[in-house]
C-alpha cells in the first residue's frame, strides 16, 4: 500500500465504483425479466456466446488492475483526467439508458415483437440504435487508458468489437419484427448521429 499514488486511489475508485454499478446491473436484469415474463408475445433470445459477454466484462476488470499495478503503467496527467471525463459522462449516460427503457432493460436479448410500449424512443434513444453498447466501448477505453493499461485496451476492445458485431445482428434481427421498432430506428445510426 506504501508503493500506491493518488492516480492509483483514483482508479480503484472508479473501479469499484464499476463492480458496484455490474452487480446492480445483474440484479436489475433479473428483476425486469421476471416482471415481463407474463408478456404474451416475449422472445427470450438463445445466445450460445452469452457466456463470451460474460467472460468479456469479468475478466476485464480483473486485468486492467493487475496490468497496471505489475507493469507498474504510468498515470498521464491529460489522458488520465480526459478519461475520467469520459466515464462520468458514460455513467450519466447509463442512468439515462436505464430511466428511459425502465424494465424493459436487460443483460438479454429480450423482446416483445408487437409491443409499442417496449420500443424506446426518447432520451439516447432519439438519435442512436444502441447507446448501452456505445456506452460499454467508451467504458473499455475510459477505464484502460485511466492509469495506462494500453494492453487491456487494445485487446479488450478487439473482443468487444467481434462480440458485439455478432450480438447486435442477431438483437435487430429480433426487434426489426416489432413495427414499431422498425419504423423508429429503420434509418437510425447504431452508435454515432447520422454517421455510424
């Protein structure tokens, strides 16, 4: 504990602050997905590769510290307060995300495919197909590249990119067959306004 600076309390805190916020997740998933089960036209997608998210995000945050504290990565002034911005602002945004789909949010592909009232149309919604996985790529750089963890980054965001390419298909090809979604989101950008 000598050996620790401010730059290391910072990240621990931010952190544990992300263990707090997954754990609250998974509680909050299983808690929507018993509330909608009674929903007569409900899709509970099959997802084999569940289990890579899962690895995905738990082994993340079990290797951003121990990269930074065996390989002893250096804090950046700049980069280090640019990224803590960022994940502030990507708290703020998963607070909107989860206010605006209420118990319609889920860890799951789950889907009402003739609902309206399941469709999300305000807040992030407005503007973007998938804020909550924007928002999972700005936390993966914001938490590795805080205190340096350029190895992480790196490798952690080619995963999320191969997890999510496959994820996202599969998740529209499900909410395409609500209209409602269809008629929303059809010309909607995925992650980026107009561009991407």
């Amino acid at each position: 504990m000598d050996n620790l600076k401010p730059s290391h309390f910072l990240f621990l805190t931010v952190w544990i602050l992300t263990i707090i916020f997954r754990l609250f997740e998974l509680r909050l998933a299983k808690k929507n997905l018993a509330k909608r089960k009674s929903q007569p036209n409900l899709q509970i997608a099959k997802e084999p590769f569940f289990f890579l998210f899962v690895l995905l995000h738990s082994s993340f945050l079990v290797l951003v510290p121990m990269e930074i504290f065996l390989f002893h990565r250096d804090f950046n002034l700049l980069l280090g307060l640019s990224c803590l911005v960022v994940y502030l602002s990507c708290l703020v945004m998963r607070i909107s995300v989860l206010a605006t789909l209420k118990e319609n949010w889920n860890v799951k592909v789950v889907v009402d495919t003739s609902s309206a009232d399941s469709i999300a149309k305000t807040g992030l919604y407005q503007y973007i197909r998938h804020p909550n996985y924007l928002i999972v790529i700005l936390e993966i750089a914001a938490i590795s590249l805080l205190h340096g963890a350029i190895l992480s980054f790196v490798f952690f965001s080619i995963c999320n990119f191969w997890i999510l390419y496959f994820r996202i298909r599969q998740e529209e090809g499900f909410l395409m067959q609500n209209s409602h979604y269809a008629q929303h989101f059809q010309n909607k950008k995925r992650f980026i306004p107009y561009i991407f």
